[in-house]
C-alpha cells in the first residue's frame, strides 16, 4: 500500500509536467486507479447537486496534464511515441461533444419529453458510432499501455 501512494507521490508532485523518460506499469496504472477512485465520488457528488459539478470540473483540469504525462512517459516505456496520443485526440473530443450534445437535448425532469421509436433508434446508432470508432482507437493504445516495457534501454532512456 506504501508503494501505491508512492507512484501517486511520484506523479503528481515529482514529474506532473515531465513528458521525458519513461514510466513502469506500476506508476501508471496505480496513477489510473487514484484517478479512477478520486473521481468516481465525485461525479456521483455532481449527479447529484449540479452546483458540485464545478468541483468535478476543477479536478479534472488538475489531474490532465499529470495524466497526459504520464501516459506519454509509459508510451515511451515500451518505445512508443507520443503521437499515438494526438490521433486519439479527434476521437476522445468527438466523443465527449457528442454526449455534451446528447445531455443538451435530453429532456429535463420538469417538461418529460416523449421520444418516438425512430428517435431512440437514431441516439443508440449515433451512441454506438462514438463509441465504436474511440474504442477502434483507444485498443492500440491500451495493449501500449498494459504492455510489459523495453528491458533493455531504449531511444527514450533507460530502464527503470
């Protein structure tokens, strides 16, 4: 548990901003589970009470570029470029203004809306379709990501 909170030390207050070098699975991975243990609580905090969503707003501003340069380090781990990532850019934005799109139109609580057939046929095609092409996308990028590093020394440096 010592080690856990050690790789969090690491990424956020000892390299948040250093894209150099490289980083083992146990830094990134332990770093993705902080992630996703933090900000699970607090989305449900924001579904919850609208006003807390800036909360939840903040903290994700925080953590993207730690996270951003820890995955580039982990890239670099198993002598991938950071390039993969700038492909993943259109696909993660098409995604995200998609559903910004979706929760706009959504109907309210107040004035229920009823959707006919073809409407809840044209969101599951259109959900389907963001969700088909980020997830084409995003494999790669994750068998990177999960993929044991370069033991030898790489063009990113060496072995940690």
């Amino acid at each position: 548990m010592n080690d856990f909170f050690n790789q969090i030390r690491i990424v956020l207050f000892e390299k948040p901003f250093d894209f150099s070098g490289r980083s083992p699975r146990k830094e990134y991975w332990s770093f993705w589970l902080f992630t996703q243990l933090t900000f699970l609580p607090l989305l449900f905090l924001s579904l919850r009470a609208r006003p807390l969503a800036i909360f939840l707003i903040i903290y994700y501003l925080i953590l993207l570029i730690p996270t951003l340069a820890v995955t580039v380090r982990r890239l670099h781990d198993v002598n991938k470029s950071a390039f993969w990532l700038i492909g993943f850019a259109p696909f993660a934005l098409l995604a995200y203004s998609s559903l910004l799109f979706l929760s706009l139109i959504a109907p309210d609580n107040q004035t229920a809306v009823q959707m006919d057939i073809l409407q809840i046929f044209l969101y599951s095609i259109f959900i389907f379709a963001i969700f088909a092409l980020t997830l084409w996308w995003c494999f790669p990028i994750f068998m990177f990501l999960v993929e044991e590093g370069n033991k030898e020394e790489n063009r990113y440096g060496p072995n940690k």
